[in-house]
C-alpha cells in the first residue's frame, strides 16, 4: 500500500464563496454530512469572521459532524484568529487556517502592508492559532506569483511559530504543472521542519487538477479541492477528478491512497449541484451525465461488449447507478422517513412534515419516485428549515400567445394570516412572481433563472433554481413541482423568505476571497 | 515572435458526437463561419460516411466557408475515403483525416483485425487519401493504450504513405501530462519524415488541457481542441482554454502564437452552447459567467481599484462584455437585417423574415433588445431553415395548484391546413406539449428539459432546450419566449418538426466515435 493523500475539502468555503452561492445553515450541515460519508479528510467549513452567518455554520458543523477534521479560514488578525477557533471548537478534531498574501501585487494593492509586517503578521498569527489547538495550516495567498526567498522567509516563520501544514495556492490559476510541482519541490527544499505540503490551485487556465496532481506525484501529500470544481472565479480543482485520477492511474502515482469511498461521488455532486443552483456541465469529468455515455452508433454495432473500449472507470464505482425506485402512491409517513434516514438525509420536524406533505402531493401526480426525485424535494425544504413569513396556499396561472399572462396567489403567514394578489407579468413566471412579491410586500429583481429536469420521462420533476436581487443583496430560491411554472412559483417564494430573513437580519458578509 | 500552433477545431465532429446534439446543416454552417470568424485553422467538419445528413453539412460547409482548411475523418475503409474527399472536394484548401485504433483492447474487440491487417489498412488508406490531396493526417487510435513499438510502425507506414500530420490522440482520456508529452517525444524520434504532431486529448481524468499544452511545451504544433471541452463523455481538451493559456503564459510557452482571435471567444461559446443544448458551467475557465467574477466583498473593499490582484486575463481580451442594446422597438426590417450582418449572422429568405416576425413580438414586450437576445432569436429560427411540417397559430394555457393543467393548441402547415387540440398535463409545459403531439400525430417523450436567462431581469428571455425521443432517434428542439411555458411549447413544436424530418429520411447514423 502506498502512501495516504489528504483530501481537504473546501466546498463549503472557497466553493460556497461562488457569485450568487447563499447556503444557510441547514444546506451547509447536510453538505457536510455528505462529505463525511464520502471520507474527505478535512472540511473547511467556512470563514467564521465574514459574517454571523459563516460563524454559526461553521459551529454548528463543529458540534455535529463527526469524522472529518473541521477547518476555519482565518486572517492573520488575532481577532480573526479567536473569532475562528470559537467556531470550530467543538469538533472532534479542529484546525485553523491562517493565510496572509506574500506576491507584490497584493501586498501593495489589498494588504497595504511592507514585506516586514507580513512576516510579523503571520507569526503571530500562527503562535496564536498554536495555542488553540495542534493542528494549524498556514497559506501564503497568491504563492503562484510571489518572490520565491520572501516566501520562504514567511514560510519559515510560520513553521517556527507552529505551522504543521503548509498550503502553496495557485490563487490566481496561472500555474503550469512542471513549474507548480517544481515550486512545491524547491519549497521543500529551502523550509525546514515537519510539515505537510499542501496544494490549492485555481482552474483559470484549466489546469487546476493537472497542477494538483503534479505536485502530488513530487511529494505534496495534501490537496485543498471543491466537488464539482466549483470556487472563486473558474473554481478549485474538482475532488472527484483528483480522486478517481490517483485511483485509476494508481501505476503513475505510487499507488497513492485516499480515504474517500468513490461511490459517493455522484450523490455528493449531486447534492452540491441542487443546493448551489450550480448546474454541471454535461460533459464534465466523472460526474457529468455524459461522462460515461457513448453516441448511440457504437452500442448498436456491439463494440461495447468490452467496456474497456473507450471506459478507463466503471460508472458503478463512482456511484454513477440509474435512480432507484423507492417509494409509491401508498408509502406511508414511516416509510418516508426510513428511506431518507437510509439515504443519510437528516430532516425533521416541520421540515420533515412540509417534506412529507410534498411527497403524498407527487405521489399523486407521478408513480414511481425515485432518490433522484426525493433528493430534490428535501433540497427544497432544506431552504425551508428556518421559520418562513410566507407559505403557499395557492396559485392559479393563466397564459397563452393570445393576451397578458395573469396570476393569482394566496399566501399564509405563521399566523394565520392570509394575503392575497393578483398580477399580470410578461409571461406566466413573470405573473406568479409579480402576485408573490406584491403579497409579500418585499420585491427584488430576477438575475438568474434555472431549471433542470430531476429524472427523464414527462412526468419528471421540474427543479427551479432562481437568484433574486434586492438592493444589493442576492439570495437564491428554489422550487420542485411537475409543473415548471409552479416551481418557478415555489423558488421565488423561497427566495422572498430568505430576503426577508437577510434583511432583518441586516447582515452583509465581510469578506476578502482568502488563498 | 515564436512558432505557430495550429488550431484544429473538432468542434463539430468530435463534439457534434455527444450524446443528444443533433446539429442540422443551417446550424452547423453557422458554427463553421464563427469558427472563420474565430480563425482556427482546420475545422474537421464532421464524419461523411457516418450518413447522407453528415455528409450533406460537410459539403455545404466546404463549399461555402473560407479560410480555415476543411477536413473530413475517415475510417481506413477506401469506399470511406472516397466519400469523405467527396464531401470536402470543394473547399478552398482541403484535408482527409484517416484512423484506424492501434490498441490491443480496440484491435480486439472493436475492429477485429491482427496487427498486419491493420498496417496494411492504414497504408492503403493514406494512398487513397494522398491521390486526392497532399494534406492527410493519421490517427492511431487509442494511441495512448497502444504497444509503442507497433504503433511506431504503423506511423511509419502512414508517413511514407504520404501523411503530413501525425495526431496521438488519447482517446480515453488516460494520459498524464509529464507521460503524454514523452510519448510524443519518443514518437518523434522513432518516426522519420517531415510532418507535423498533434495532440487529441480527452478529459476523463481532468487533464485534457494540461496534456494537450504538455504535449506542445514538448514540440506537437497542431492541437485538436473543442469549443467548450465538449466532445465524447468527458470532452475533448477545450480550445479557449488552451489558446489562453498559451497567449497568459507567452513566457512559459517559449512564445508560441495562434491565430486565434480571443475577442471572438466568448460569442463563439454562447453560439455552440445553445445550438448543441450544452450548458457551460458557471465555473468554465475563461468562458463560464463567473470566469472573471467575484463575490461582491472584495469589490465592496475596493481592492480591485488594481484589476491584476486576483485577474490574470481580461474579460473584454475574451469578448465577455456587456451584452450591448442594438435595436428597440421601432426599429425596422432594414436595421434588424443590416445589424445580424454586423454581428455576423447570415439568415435569409424564410427563417429571416420568420426571425423578423419574432423580433417584433419581442420588442413589444421588451424594451431593449441586447445582441444576446438577437442570438437567442436567431439561434431559434435556424432550426426553421427547412421547412416545417408544422407551425404554431396559437397556443393558449392554464393551471395552478388547483385542479389539472389544460392547454389548447393551433397549428398550421405549409399549405395551410389547420389542426387544433386540446390536452391535459402534469403542469403546463406538458399540456401544451400533450396538446402539440396530439395535434401534429407526432408522439415521442421528453429526455431532456433545460431552461436558461438570456440575460438579467424579469423581462428576460427564457431560452428552451428539450431533448425528445422517439423509437430511439432522438431529437433537440429550442425555443425562446418571454414566457417559459411558450417557450417550452416552441421548443417542443421544433423538435417535432425534426422528428418528422428525420423520420422522412428513415436515417440512422452509422459511426464508430473515432479518435
């Protein structure tokens, strides 16, 4: 057996610092949990000090998610620092993760600080990070594009101080895998001390997984990635990719292991994909719908009796399996909750309920449901987990090429009580929005509006991802329903309840983008 | 100034290969001139022996687009070879790409050959190839599976058969980097003779990019790329990501040029996204939304008053614009006819006048219509450049979350016979597509449902793709509309009409994948 990888996932913190990705508590925990049963080593969880927000998703991670290691990202500021282990605390096992940029250019334009007050900046830093907990990684952001002796300069600093992992990210996506892996090596070389080398690298150039897997085969032995790649910009490397490149090309990489259970690849992206409202590309490695189909022609003439042919992985292996049958028209409330708790969804009380209800409501409409079909109904009450101003109580559409589009729309607070609106729009959507948001009281504008279909079939569920914008403030909504307009109803309400959540709340998230 | 490095764009042969793209000739033409437009040097066209459709949009394609070579692939077979010189006969400058798999897996299982019978059919085939035209290229195919040694021969043979461009395709998207590029090398060194090595990488593993500029760094000077990475499962290596990565790191590169230009990108990525039905992720390097965005932080902060900080490329270096406002609502036949010509789009007779009408329903609706709108319209009418079985009089919908959705239907033929139905459905959209087939006699079943923003607001267009199946042939339709679910309708009511056409030519496309 070879030597072990680390996967340190950053989904939930680079990935989730997407445009237009506002995951609240109840998505982040469930995300979570997934990476745990898919064996990630360490989960970066977020940056405790953006927001109050960040904050209580990353302690709650840290007070339920048992398994991975639970990462924050933190600045060098000692506020920073103490904001960030009063958040992971309570985890089995904590880091934290300090970064300070050490290139020129963000010296000069974003820090405003001279080469002696980073190095200051980052010892202390980590000496404080130190006396919380063992396990601290340091990043000198922008490593790509700094002066390789003041880098390590700073790198050996943070050693001393009591850095145990030290993480090289290509910030800006601009490395090439020779010269990545080559700075990995030289670092190795001029910082002495016991450290783990770690990558980070962006996909600007499309070369984020050859980067990372460069500098794996030249002695890096931790991997910072994201599922389905996403992240700042053109994303991280994607996890999946790093992964089932090392498994499959075991030959060419020393038979390096991971601890994640392939299988859960598809799921995960899955997951990650519906709560994001991030659609993958079709053709995208390994978890892509496409990644493992072929044209038509080539199965007719049988060729594919060797699967080997033109397949280098088997979809089986990386959980890529047609959706089962789990449920019917007469499954019962016990039933439902078995079949989630075995597919590792935790969902409960009024949650549960609300789910529940939209189940027997498919059942009614649709024979077979499938996991496919339930990840989808509880990625929608998931947005519902925080006590909403506004239920649906009905809606009603009207449309066609001949005159306005029109909608009617009843909606019900906790309370009781019922308000009602009627609307014209430029199509039916644009009607059922204007009814929920003149009801509602709180308008925003559309920028974005998404629909995948959850399975095949005519009967399959329409899954609306929307993102609304109101005065600067962007959260995203979404809806599951066989009738596309009634989802798109559906995701913008969800999305006037998260508004009406932020805005109280009064909360802007304050933030730099972090390695 | 350093080398050149020859764009070979597979776009519409490898790409056109993925599962549900079913590109007619109106929209493959389109495609090619854009590719011009973009100025790659070769655009391999397609596969003419693969059926009498695909042969069709090559010849058109050699006849009508100038300057990029044209080129046709070829299965060793001569009856294939003549077909294909048939096909690209009359462009201005021509090319025949012959293959033949040179792996034990594919000699085995697919072509059933021993290795002299495979010497002997690229042989002859190259002979035939070179008869017609000086510039031949040849394939060994899952060339990166291959005994070295034989496939060495093999390329012996082709080059004294008179090939100019030996390609090494990793046809299964096995290779790594450092590896793909030494295989090239030693190809180099072990074949004699003047031609040109290029790269055909695959992305299984996440390393398309990374291979194909490997393979370049090591002196390959052609690279058969795809717009948007798409092609067979996980895609071929993605042409703007290798174009800039070689113009970002001109240093790194040794200064290698192509004549591609980048201000084209971007438009040339909408264009093949929404013929095909692909969607680009959000995350895509250099062409996705987010490519060159930012979480609003850090804009907030004002560090980016310093663009290069977290910016290696410049949007606008892409053509990533604002979409611009070129036509309002009185503008008239003559401005919207003189503006496609500006923006490059050649649509006449009926599907201008019908693209026309579309236009001036949308500017009724929408006040300012952006060249992203006119695509979207265009894009549309393309798939009406044949003629239709049928079009849409009226449609009229309704629904909600009381009672069944309904929707009533007219649609005429060319002669003027009108058929109406009316139809029930599990929501709206498929009522009205219950309502089209039932209307039309045109039954088939939705695979595929895809809905995206032309651009921001509520007023947007919403841009409908759906992937139909009927007795195994499957067919895309698209369609746009202010309104989803007539968009939908559209979207459906054009598949439709391809299915009647395809099921006309009672064709069925006869292909192996190729490299």
């Amino acid at each position: 057996m070879g030597e072990q990888v680390i996967i340190f996932d950053t989904t939930l913190r680079d990935g989730e610092q997407s445009p237009g990705i506002s995951l609240d508590q109840g998505e982040k925990l469930e995300i979570a949990e997934q990476l745990a049963r898919l064996g990630v080593d360490v989960i970066e969880a977020g940056f405790p000090v953006a927001s109050q927000g960040d904050f209580e998703s990353v302690e709650a991670i840290a007070k339920v998610v048992r398994g991975p290691v639970i990462c924050g990202l933190s600045r060098t500021a000692l506020a920073d620092v103490d904001r960030c282990w009063e958040a992971v605390q309570h985890a089995e096992r904590q880091r934290i993760h300090v970064f300070i940029a050490t290139s020129e250019t963000h010296m000069k334009h974003k820090l405003r600080m001279t080469k002696d007050q980073v190095k200051a900046e980052a010892k202390a830093a980590v000496t404080r990070a130190k006396s919380y907990t063992d396990d601290v990684e340091f990043s000198p952001e922008d490593a790509s594009r700094s002066d390789f002796e003041f880098m390590c300069e700073v790198l050996r600093v943070a050693v001393e101080a009591g850095a145990t992992t030290l993480n090289i990210p290509d910030t800006v996506g601009f490395g090439v895998p020779e010269e990545y892996a080559k700075r990995l090596l030289d670092v190795r070389a001029a910082v002495p001390g016991d450290y783990v080398i770690s990558t980070h690298c962006h996909d600007d150039l499309g070369m984020a997984v050859a980067n990372t897997l460069a500098a794996v085969k030249s002695g890096a032995r931790q991997v910072e990635v994201a599922m389905n790649g996403i992240g700042e910009r053109a994303g991280n490397a994607a996890l999946e990719e790093v992964v089932m490149a090392l498994k499959t090309r075991e030959d060419y990489f020393g038979g390096l292991q991971t601890n994640v259970v392939a299988e859960e690849l598809a799921r995960t992206s899955r997951m990650v994909s519906r709560l994001t409202g991030y659609p993958v590309q079709y053709n995208k490695a390994v978890v892509g719908r496409n990644a493992f189909a072929h044209e038509a022609g080539i199965h007719q003439h049988g060729v594919l009796a060797e699967r080997t042919t033109y397949e280098i992985m088997d979809p089986a292996a990386v959980g890529q399996v047609e959706s089962k049958i789990v449920l019917g028209k007469h499954s019962g409330r016990h039933a439902f909750a078995d079949t989630l708790e075995k597919m590792g969804m935790h969902i409960q009380g009024d949650a549960l309920n609300q789910a529940f209800t939209r189940f027997k409501e498919l059942a009614d409409r649709k024979v077979e449901i499938t996991e496919a079909d339930l990840e989808a109904i509880v990625a929608e009450e998931l947005g519902t987990s925080l006590q909403n101003a506004f239920e649906l109580e009905s809606i009603v559409f009207r449309g066609g090429s001949v005159g306005a589009a029109t909608s009617e729309v009843v909606l019900v607070s906790p309370d009781g009580v019922k308000v009602e609106a009627t609307a014209e729009g430029d199509g039916m959507i644009d009607a059922a929005c204007n009814a929920i948001s003149e009801a509602a009281g709180v308008t925003g504008s559309l920028v974005d509006f998404k629909v995948s279909s959850v399975t095949g079939g005519v009967d399959a569920l329409g899954d609306v991802v929307i993102q609304m914008e109101s005065e600067g403030t962007r959260v995203s909504g979404r809806g599951v329903s066989t009738d596309v307009v009634e989802a798109s109803a559906r995701a913008w309400l969800n999305a006037v309840n998260r508004m009406v959540r932020v805005q109280a709340r009064g909360e802007v998230r304050d933030l730099e983008t972090g390695p």
